[in-house]
C-alpha cells in the first residue's frame, strides 16, 4: 500500500510533523498506559518503585487509564 500525503508550504511545515509523528505518539501513549498499569498490576508506587502504591494510587491510575482509552475512543483511536 502507498500513501502519498502532500503539504504546500513551510507554513504546514507543524503539519508534517504531526502527520509523520502520529506512530511516535502511539507509543508514548502506550507507554503511559503500560506505565499507569504497572501501578494497578503490580502495586507500585508512581514516586518510589520499590514502594507499594498506595489504594489512591491505584485507584488514580486505574481511572486515568479508563479516561485515555475514553478519549481515544472518541477519536477512534485505539492502544492495541
């Protein structure tokens, strides 16, 4: 498959970069989201790793995680 995205200017010049980085922010957000379920899986805390988190902290990450999957969803977008 072959796609061809054309851009005129140095003024779409933040254009391009966006649709060229798309992947870059897939990711990131997946590794925030890996990030935010290491905490709920595993019981780590976000500020010492070695620390157990505590019921706040996972109940904090476990909703952010919830919210970036709503989101994303709203742009039919998807982690997996």
């Amino acid at each position: 498959m072959k796609v061809k995205i054309e851009f005129d200017g140095v003024e779409e010049q933040d254009d391009v970069r966006t649709a060229l980085d798309g992947y870059k922010w897939k990711l990131a957000m997946g590794d925030l989201d890996q990030e935010l379920r290491r905490i709920v899986k595993y019981q780590n805390s976000i500020i010492n790793h070695n620390q157990t988190a505590s019921s706040e902290e996972m109940d904090t990450a476990d909703k952010i995680r919830e919210e970036i999957r709503n989101i994303l969803e709203g742009y039919s977008l998807n982690l997996d």
